[in-house]
C-alpha cells in the first residue's frame, strides 16, 4: 500500500513541473491571439540564429539551456552553472545581479523549459515606460497550487540574468502577462513543491 501511494506521490510530482515520459519540459507556451500577430515565442530556440550566437560566445548557457529543456538538468544543476558564470564574471555590475538572481532561484523549479520572445510587428507593439513589452501569454502547464509563478529571463544581447514577477497570474486560465525584452530568453519558475516520497 505504501509502495503505491509513495508512487501516486512521485507521479503527481514528475506531473506538476511538466517532465514529459521522454524526460523532457514543455515548452508549450503562447502568446494570446489578439497579440499573435505582434508577438511570438519561439518554442523551438535550438533552431533560431540567437541560440547559434550563444553557442559560441556563452557554450555554458547554451548547453544549460538545451538540458533544461530535456529534463536533463533541475534547478540546483542550474543554479551551479550561474554561480560557476558569476565566478568568471569580471563586469561588478552583472556579477551582483546574477548573484541576486541565484539567491532569488532557491527553492524554485522549473514549470518550462527555455524559450524565446519575439517582436513579429514592431509598428505595432508597444513599450511600457521600463522599455519593454507586455504581454499576455499562455502556459498550459500552471496548476492551480503552484506558488509565487516568476520568469526567469536572460537577455543574451546584454549577458543579463533577471527574475521577473508578472504583471498578473490567472491560474484558471493558465495565463500570465508579463512585461519581456526582445529576444530574450525566459523559462516559467514556481516554488518547488515539498518532496513527500522522503
């Protein structure tokens, strides 16, 4: 009896962040219809000319990237990987702001793997008053108990690690609207649930 309710656990669990039987996240978000013509979120990043760029001048988040997104690496991997980047870093600035963003990934995990946000119509989209673009997107992974859903961003374009909070979480709808760069990159985080198979 046990065995099958410490499995139930495991199972709901491997469900809640989204690891798919072949290991890998989903990378199953959109952007709204009314702003699909304006904006778009490139799912598959491995295919786009940013990513090419990444692999040769940052291998190491490339690579990061491309394991999230299969299922081979889970928060803390992730977390080594930005600290052993913030050891290299020799700009003070970014050095500190990924250090922020490492303490804010504690007792995260990963709802999405890695993708990509792009301005399709720049005479139509917008800027807010920060610069960037909001925008409503859909994630049909969020459940209804995940806890404080963030974006973690990177703008590839400035080497800069951010976590963002939206600008609003409709759980019932799946969706968030989110303020975002062009072209960079974001993977869906939540609070990481309590392991109850201990």
């Amino acid at each position: 009896m046990h065995y099958a309710l410490a499995l139930a656990a495991v199972l709901s669990v491997g469900c809640a962040f989204c690891v798919s039987a072949d290991g890998s996240r989903t990378k199953d978000v959109t952007v709204s219809q009314e702003q699909s013509q304006i904006y778009e979120i490139i799912q598959k990043i491995e295919d786009t000319e940013g990513v090419k760029d990444l692999q040769q001048k940052y291998p190491t988040i490339a690579e990061a990237f491309q394991k999230v997104g299969e299922g081979k690496m889970d928060m803390p991997e992730f977390i080594d990987v930005l600290k052993a980047l913030a050891t290299d870093e020799k700009d003070e600035t970014l050095k500190a702001k990924l250090e922020e963003v490492i303490e804010k990934l504690d007792g995260k995990d990963f709802v999405t793997g890695f993708t990509q946000f792009k301005v399709l119509d720049a005479t139509r989209a917008e800027k807010n008053a920060d610069g960037k673009y909001e925008v409503e997107i859909s994630i049909p992974s969020i459940t209804d108990d995940m806890e404080n859903i963030q974006l973690l961003c990177y703008n590839a374009e400035k080497n800069e690690w951010s976590v963002v909070d939206p600008i609003s979480v409709d759980k019932e709808n799946k969706t968030l609207k989110v303020a975002l760069d062009d072209l960079c990159y974001f993977s869906v985080i939540a609070d990481a649930k309590a392991d109850t198979t201990k």
